[in-house]
C-alpha cells in the first residue's frame, strides 16, 4: 500500500482472513480507499491508525478517546492531535500539539528540514 499497490493488497488479503493482525492491514487497506467508517470498523485497538479513521470519519469524541489511549504517543500522535482540535477550531491547542509533533517525530523534523 505505500507504493499504491492496493489491489495486489487486497489480492493478498484474500488469503491471509485467518492470519494475526488481518482486521489492522484490513482497516489500513480501507484507510487508503477512503472508506473510513469501513475502516472504523476493523481498527479497534488504541492506535493512531484507528485514529486516524475516526478523524476522517469525523467522530472526534472517539477520534479523542483513542488518541489519549495510546500508551506510547509518537510524532504521528500528536500530529493527529493537531488536526483533530484545527477541525474543532481550538487553534491554540492544535497549535501546541503541532510543535509537540515536530519534536518528538522525527519523520515531520526531516520533512521541515527539507523544506526550503
């Protein structure tokens, strides 16, 4: 899926219904469709995945009790924390959670880096 295989995903898929972890890659293939509410559906641990499904599917108040039920929040994290209290227009706290996520992820610190 990172390289926009989806359907050689979703052809993998079909073989693998029993194997562990199959409804995350499932909830993750459906994130990459856009099928969000689908991908509500299948991603029910505490993770920015499923937070990320709830975000899109607008469901804050779920998107929220994920978010702070991540046991070890990373820069993606915060990230979504940013995003979801910008939707909610408190610009202050998605301001703070920006620069959280620029400090500890170090995928957004290269990203501005390379940023002329």
């Amino acid at each position: 899926m990172t390289h926009g295989r989806i359907a050689d995903a979703e052809r993998h898929l079909s073989d693998a219904t029993e194997a562990n972890g199959f409804n995350e890659v499932l909830g993750n293939l459906h994130i990459a469709r856009g099928n969000y509410a689908n991908a509500s559906d299948e991603l029910f641990n505490n993770n920015n995945s499923a937070a990320l499904a709830q975000l899109m599917n607008k469901n804050y108040v779920a998107a929220e009790q994920t978010l702070k039920a991540i046991q070890q929040p990373n820069g993606l994290t915060y990230y979504l924390f940013a995003v979801l209290n910008a939707r909610q227009g408190k610009n202050d706290a998605a301001a703070t959670y920006l620069k959280d996520a620029l400090q500890k992820g170090s995928f957004f610190g290269r990203i501005c880096q390379e940023r002329p």
